[in-house]
C-alpha cells in the first residue's frame, strides 16, 4: 500500500547499519512504523527529531511486511525548546503516550487534530493546562472517557480538588479539568492533574492490558513535586 500524509515522530530505532525504523502518527492512516534508509546520517536525523512534523511518502510491497518512508521536514517542533527541560520531557511524554495507546493503521483524526492545536499553542504560557486536557480528551477519543455530572461525587479533598467516584474507583480530580479555564496553574496544581490522569490512564487502559505506564511521563509528573 502507497500512500502521502502528514504526520509527527513518535517513536524511532536503529535498524541495520544505516537505516531506523520510524514510527509516525498521521491523520489520514494513523500509527505507523516504516524503514528510513540512511535515517542515520546526520542530515537526515537531525530533522526526524521527535514531534516533529513531516511530510511522508509510504511505499510497501505487501500490507504484511513492513513499508518504506521518505520523509521531508514539515515543521521542527522539539529544537524550538531544546533550551526548556520541562517542555522537553512533556514532548517525549506526548511521543510515549501516543506510541503505547495507539492502534497500529488505524486513523484517529481527532486525536491528530487536538495532538496539532496543542502543538500549534505549545509556546503559550499555559501549555501545561493544555497538556493536561489533551490528556483528557485522549482518554474520552480512545472509548474511556467519564462525565462527571454522571458519576458520584464525594467531598472536597480541599478547595482545589474533587473525589470522583468511576467504575467503582475513586479519583482525586483537579477542578481545573472540570472548568478548563486558562489561569495559571502552581507546582501542586500540575501534579494533581497529572496523578489524576496517570491513574486514569493506568486503571482504564495500561494494567488490563499488562503494558508498562511510559517512564517519560513518569519523569514528567516528578518534575513538578
């Protein structure tokens, strides 16, 4: 199967002296591992950095063998905050993220268009409340989602949060995710949502699967401890 899209790196790995497998997240097709022949050279590498975006041409023999990408630099996203560790770990979470939950050649164009106004407004000042409900919103596209005007609602922990009760489990749930205003958020604030979203992910999506919760996000939560 041929094809052309538009799409951003999530994922690559060494492949035989001179060529990496690449792994993409398109619109039109989704997920998708391809080799790259001279991947490993320095023109080439420099721009399939991950999250960036790329123009793809798909070629493949058969649609049970692995295909072939030439790839050309659309957008370089992940070099613009080389200087900003923080930005940096949430883009490899981002890339983790979408790699582990991700059917393989399956198109999810709303994931794809709320994966790219994210990046389009990642150099806000409140990106990380748009990370955070791009999580959210990536457990409602993948069939987990909750309502939470359905679901029992305990106590405040405190004036910041809720106790949420989903499919018999109970959640400490930030009230910023419920309203997705755009104040600033504090250390605390991050975390909590991040905590929030990681048990989600893990209960609804990660354990009944017995698939490992990424390390780079994990390196992402206990950035803001």
């Amino acid at each position: 199967m041929n094809w052309e899209d538009e799409g951003f790196v999530i994922g690559k790995r060494r492949f035989r002296e001179n060529a990496i497998i690449l792994d993409i997240f398109t619109g039109k097709f989704g997920k998708t591992s391809g080799i790259v022949y001279g991947g490993t050279s320095r023109k080439v590498k420099n721009h399939l950095q991950l999250m960036n975006k790329i123009f793809i041409i798909h070629t493949s023999k058969s649609e049970n063998k692995i295909g072939y990408f030439k790839t050309e630099l659309i957008k370089p996203i992940s070099p613009k905050y080389f200087d900003n560790k923080n930005k940096i770990l949430c883009l490899n979470s981002l890339s983790s993220i979408l790699k582990s939950t991700l059917p393989e050649n399956q198109s999810h164009k709303k994931i794809y268009d709320s994966l790219c106004f994210l990046l389009d407004n990642f150099s806000k000042e409140n990106w990380m409340n748009l990370y955070l409900n791009w999580e959210v919103q990536l457990i409602q596209y993948l069939g987990f989602g909750f309502n939470v005007d359905k679901t029992d609602t305990q106590k405040n922990f405190n004036e910041n949060t809720i106790s949420i009760n989903v499919d018999n489990v109970l959640y400490k749930m930030p009230k910023f995710l419920i309203s997705k205003n755009e104040e600033k958020l504090d250390n605390n604030d991050i975390y909590n949502g991040l905590c929030f979203v990681r048990n989600l992910l893990e209960n609804k999506f990660f354990n009944p699967n017995n698939l490992r919760f990424p390390y780079s996000r994990k390196l992402l939560e206990k950035k803001f401890i």
